[in-house]
C-alpha cells in the first residue's frame, strides 16, 4: 500500500514539471511512404496499332493491314497510285485508215458485182465457189487499180513523221490469208449486196490496218505517251512522318508496282522502249521505273496479313531509300507519272495504236517499328486527348492544392513484357500557352519509371500551368533505338507516394 502511494506522488511530481516547461502536443504529423504494385498483363500492341493506323487519313485508296507473324510490330500499307484505262492517241492513223476506207468503198461500189456471187440473192452459199469468186476478185482489182499509188508516202503522228511501206501494204492486202478474211465475213453474215460489200470493205481495211501496224517507225525525238501531272496523287504520309520524325527505319520495303496491259490482257510490246518516270512534289528527285510487269499480289480483302515479307518482294522496283526520306518530310506527298517513247535507231512498231490499255499503279510500304537515330540528337512529338481539356480532369487550378499538402512525390513505375526503349526521354509537356511545365522521363530496359517531385507537384498547380493540356515528345539520343514487338504487354505496374500529412488534434 505505501508503495502505490509513492508511485503515484512520483507521478504527480513528473507532471507538474512538464506543465512548467512543456506545452501539451496540438497535433499528430504522419510520414511515410505507402505503395501499390499488382502483377497482371495489358496488350499494348493493339493500342499502339491503333495509334499508327489514326494517323492516315481513310481513303479508299489507301490500306492499312497489320502483318501477324513478325516479331517486330508490322504495318503494310498499300497504295493505289493509279487504276485506269488509256488510249494510245491513233488520230493519224485512224484519218489515214479513213482515207483507205473512202478508196476501197468507191471502188467496191463502182468495180465489184456482187450479183455474181448470189445469183439468187438470200440462197445458200458455196464456199469453195465464193473462196475462187473471191480469189478472182482480189486479183482483178490487183490488176485494175493502183492502190499503192493512191496511198500518201507519209503520215505525223505524235510528232513524228511515219513513212509507208506500200508494198507491205499491198502484199498483205491480196494475200490469200485476206481474201479467207473476206470468205470469212461473208459467211458469218447475210446474203445480201449490201452485206456482201461492207464484208468486202471491212476485210480491206482490216488488212490495211494490220499492214500499217506492223511498220516500223523511227523517232528522231522522245515522245510523251502520258504525263498525270495535271491530276496528281496525294500519298498521305504525313501522319507517320510526325510520329516516326528523327529515325530510320530498319528493314523498311517500299516497292512502286508498275502494270500495263491491253484490252486482251497482254503486255505491249512497245514497253520495251518506253521510259516510265515517277515525280514529287517537295523537290525531290524524279525516278525513272527500270522494272514493272507484275503487280504487288496484295490482298486487299483482308485486314491482316501473315507473311513476314512483301508478297512479290523481288518485282516491282525499289522505292525504300524515298519513302525513308518522304517520311522525314512529315508531309503529304503529291506524285504523278510520265510514259516516254524513248527515239533511236530501233524502230518502233505501231500495233499497240488505238488499243485501250489498263494502266496500274500500286505503292507498297512494309513499314517495322524498328527504329534506329541518327547520328545527332533529334525528337518528335504528338498530342493526347482532344482539345484543351485538363490531363487530371481538374476545373480549377486549385483542385490540387489540398492533395499537393500531403504528397510530396509521386513515383509510377511500369514494367514491359519485352525491352523498347534504348537512349530516349519521354518528356511530358504542357501545351497552355504561357506554361513551360513538364515532366522528363529517361527510358531504358523492360522498366519504365515515371517520378514526379514535391516542386513539380506545386508548378502543376500554380494557376500559370492550368489546364495541363500534355503533348508527349520524345527526346532521342544519337544512335538511340526503339523496337516495338509485335506482342508487347504490360506485366506489372506499381504506385508509390512519399506522404508527409499533419493532423491537427
């Protein structure tokens, strides 16, 4: 018992001097350093792809189709530069053919009776008896009329003066294969005069025709067979020149598939001579296409494509080392071409004269996000979200003002599936103007550390810095690479905050 009493006056004693020299606490300041982390996997390929494909316009030209068994994300964008029909200017020969035709009808007309071959107008025909009456025909007007000597010795075509082989002309013309022609159209057609003499007339002409065609001329000067240049093609490369603005791309393709065909679907053969050019816009310097016939074989039904290379890799002609600067222009590119007979001692043919020719052009990119800096320092740079809306949400400046008491860093780190990013900054920017708030990130490695400081937190809040509208640049070291795999994920992320809160008692 005397011994609790002694306690407690000890007790009373140790008290009364601390109300002397000490005041009783007002408050409870707590610190320390909390954090979050959770493992789990977000795909960031399908995102990352669908920020690539945003930035080409949708047109109907173009396709986007993403490639499913490369390593590194993949991208095969096909162009469809040009797809129409052309014709071969033929004015001169058609008014020459003209002038044969108006020859041969006044002749037929006025030399030729065809009550000889029908007797019986509308009866059955004997063709080995009309292939002689046809025989005998062809050889009267032979010996009757000069048709070489009715003939002009020359003809201008696409400034070019043509001269004419009339002895080619007539030996095709009273050839046995033209008077079977003759038979030939006659059979197939009605039994009557009139019949009788356009199949006369139209066979003559065929003749003359093909015996024109089958000239060769020589042009002491090129001639210019097409030039678009007056409807140009926009290829909208503008987009991926922003976001891919300062790197090259390792193992870029880009191929121009050049295609000419005529109406039976064969390749000309007057190709052989021509020169096709490929023009920019923007200075850059014309191309002359040393290889076309075949097309890009691309699919253009499908989204997706699970080839690790262009499907005709090795036709076309090579446009890589272009397009790798056209992409650094960061602007939309206005192309067109120009077919050029090239003059020379070789002559030239004119059977592709008059044919309709389909004309096709195709602009194949296979575009890897493998991506290697240059030899300086370089950036580039895109915007997040749309309009001038604040990153946090906030409506005010001082929405944060409470929070920024009591944190005074925050720390995101997030970690990848697979290593990125080697000698870059990502920098996090505020486009308000006025403000020269931002945030800088160094990335490295598989692990990805945003941190942000208890200064950078009062800056965000400061009335100069609201909104924070962010544009995300990221700032490239020399040599500096950055490879996106095709199947990259986020596996873990984790949230620290250093905390310093007072609490008032």
């Amino acid at each position: 018992m005397k011994k609790h009493i002694g306690y407690l006056a000890l007790s009373v004693l140790v008290l009364s001097l601390l109300a002397c020299d000490l005041q009783i606490p007002t408050g409870v300041r707590i610190v320390g350093s909390p954090n979050f982390s959770v493992n789990y996997e977000l795909n960031l390929s399908e995102h990352l792809g669908d920020l690539i494909a945003s930035v080409l316009p949708e047109d109907e030209d173009l396709t986007i189709i993403r490639c499913t068994n490369t390593q590194i994300m993949t991208f095969m964008i096909h162009f469809n530069a040009m797809n129409q029909e052309f014709e071969i200017p033929d004015d001169a020969i058609s008014e020459l053919l003209g002038e044969v035709g108006d020859i041969v009808d006044t002749f037929v007309e006025e030399s030729v009776d065809t009550s000889e071959l029908f007797p019986d107008e509308g009866g059955e025909v004997d063709a080995e008896a009309l292939a002689e009456v046809i025989g005998d025909l062809m050889n009267e007007v032979n010996d009757t009329i000069n048709l070489a000597a009715l003939l002009p010795d020359t003809f201008e075509w696409m400034g070019v003066d043509v001269s004419i082989n009339n002895d080619s002309i007539m030996d095709r013309l009273f050839s046995d294969e033209t008077a079977d022609k003759i038979v030939e159209n006659i059979l197939n057609g009605q039994s009557t005069e009139d019949a009788i003499n356009n199949a006369i007339k139209d066979a003559v002409r065929e003749a003359v025709f093909e015996a024109i065609a089958a000239i060769e001329i020589v042009a002491d000067q090129d001639i210019e067979l097409i030039n678009t240049e007056e409807d140009k093609f926009t290829l909208p490369l503008e987009g991926i020149g922003d976001i891919l603005k300062g790197f090259s791309i390792a193992d870029l393709d880009a191929r121009v598939y050049l295609t000419v065909t005529d109406e039976n679907g064969r390749v000309p053969d007057f190709l052989s001579r021509t020169e096709v050019v490929l023009s920019f816009d923007n200075e850059i310097d014309d191309v002359t296409i040393t290889s076309f016939g075949s097309g890009s074989n691309v699919n253009l039904s499908n989204s997706t494509y699970g080839g690790t290379a262009l499907p005709n890799p090795t036709g076309g002609f090579s446009l890589t080392n272009i397009i790798d600067n056209l992409l650094n222009l960061e602007q939309d590119v206005n192309i067109w071409f120009k077919a050029v007979l090239k003059g020379g001692n070789e002559g030239i043919a004119l059977d592709f004269l008059g044919r309709d020719l389909n004309i096709k052009a195709e602009i194949v990119i296979w575009l890897p996000l493998s991506l290697q800096a240059g030899s300086s320092p370089t950036e580039f740079s895109f915007s997040i979200g749309e309009g001038a809306n604040d990153l946090f949400n906030r409506s005010s400046a001082s929405d944060f003002e409470e929070l920024g008491d009591y944190i005074k860093s925050l720390t995101i780190r997030v970690g990848l599936s697979d290593p990125v990013f080697s000698g870059l900054e990502i920098v996090l920017a505020n486009q308000t103007a006025g403000s020269d708030l931002e945030f800088r990130f160094p990335i490295s490695g598989t692990n990805l550390e945003f941190s942000i400081d208890e200064n950078k937190l009062a800056e965000l809040n400061s009335p100069e810095n609201f909104p924070f509208v962010p544009e995300i640049r990221i700032e490239i070291n020399p040599n500096a690479t950055l490879s996106i795999p095709r199947n990259l994920s986020v596996v873990n992320f984790a949230l620290e905050a250093d905390l310093e809160y007072y609490i008032p008692l």
